[in-house]
C-alpha cells in the first residue's frame, strides 16, 4: 500500500515569479534612490549649522578670552575678535595687539589688519562661503565685504566693524553650502547676543 501526502501548497507560492522578483528589486531601488538623494541634502544641511555653531564658540572663546580674569596672555588690554571676508572660504580668530608684547601699548583699532597675532585661521570648507552683512538690526543690513568682531574688557558686547572701519549695532554671517537651500545664518547683537537661524 503506498501512501501520498498532499502538502497544501500550490506550485505558484513556492516562491517568487521572475515579475515578482523585478517588481521588488524595481521598488527597493526607487526607495534607495529617494533616500540618498535627501542624504546630500541632509549632510549639507547640518554641516553648515555645525560651522555656524563653530563660530559661535569662537565668538564666546574671544568674549571670554578679552573679558575674563585671563585677557589675552595676561593682558587685559588687548581685544580679541573674529575676522571675516565675503565670499571667503576661512576666517581669522585674533588679538587685536598689532604683534606687539608690550603690554604698555594699547593697539585695539578693531580692525584685523595683518599686524595683528592670529590665535588660529579656521577653513570651513565643503564648497562653502560666508555671505556677510551689517547694519542697526536685523531689518536693515547691508552688504560688507570684511567684517571684524572684537571684544575689548570691560564691554560685555563686541564692536562690529567693516573694513573701512565703520562701527556697526549688527551683523549676520551666513555660511552659504553649494546647494542654495543649505544656509545657516548667526546674528550677532552689539549687546553680545547671538542667534542662529
């Protein structure tokens, strides 16, 4: 007597039809494809708002650092600030000390002018660059083409200048990545207050 076991199972859902197989590969491939795509977009974006908090530490760093019980090298009257060119790739984190140690000689012109000692150039790479502007607030900035941000003891506040020297209430500088859509700006206030946005 022979006996025959009968499975329940269909030839057709022993496994995947050859349309069955590139219907799927087709749909991963479309999801793969969406999710890389955003990836860039995504990396960029947070790259930028890392450089823009970078500076933004440096900002404090240079606060502190002309401020504090500290000042630069023990001296407390020397400024230090950040530097900033438009359309530039780097900026410079400095005292305004005019290369000088003697601490007799009072330097600060708030301008970063070359003679001035550089604590560290800082490249943002990536494709990116600064878009600068300053102005009496956020409602009225005008383009500048370098910017200067000094703190000098006793003010809490930094002085904002421009190349030519002109003191300004505000200012913003935007890190520009190479999409048009990844930008992330920092105000900075006279008062020392910053944002990001």
């Amino acid at each position: 007597m022979s006996y025959y076991f009968y499975s329940g199972v269909s030839r057709s859902s022993e496994g995947f039809t050859l349309v069955e197989a590139v219907i799927s590969i087709g749909i991963i491939a479309v999801i793969a494809s969406v999710v890389l795509f955003d990836h860039g977009e995504i990396t960029e974006t947070t790259t930028t708002r890392g450089i823009i908090e970078r500076i933004d530490v440096h900002l404090r760093e240079a606060q502190v650092k002309a401020t504090g019980s500290m000042g630069h090298n023990g001296d407390y009257s020397v400024g230090v600030g950040l530097y900033f060119v438009n359309e530039s790739d780097r900026y410079v984190y400095f005292a305004d000390d005019d290369g000088s140690d003697n601490i007799h000689v009072i330097a600060n012109n708030f301008v970063y002018d070359g003679g001035d000692t550089e604590i560290s150039t800082e490249n943002i790479g990536g494709g990116s660059e600064f878009s600068l502007c300053a102005g009496t607030g956020p409602g009225s900035c005008g383009s500048v083409n370098e910017l200067n941000i000094v703190y000098l003891r006793p003010e809490p506040g930094p002085r904002i200048t421009d190349d030519a020297g002109d003191s300004y209430e505000y200012a913003e500088v935007t890190v520009e990545g190479s999409r048009t859509d990844a930008y992330k700006t920092l105000r900075v206030y006279s008062t020392g207050r910053t944002d990001i946005e």
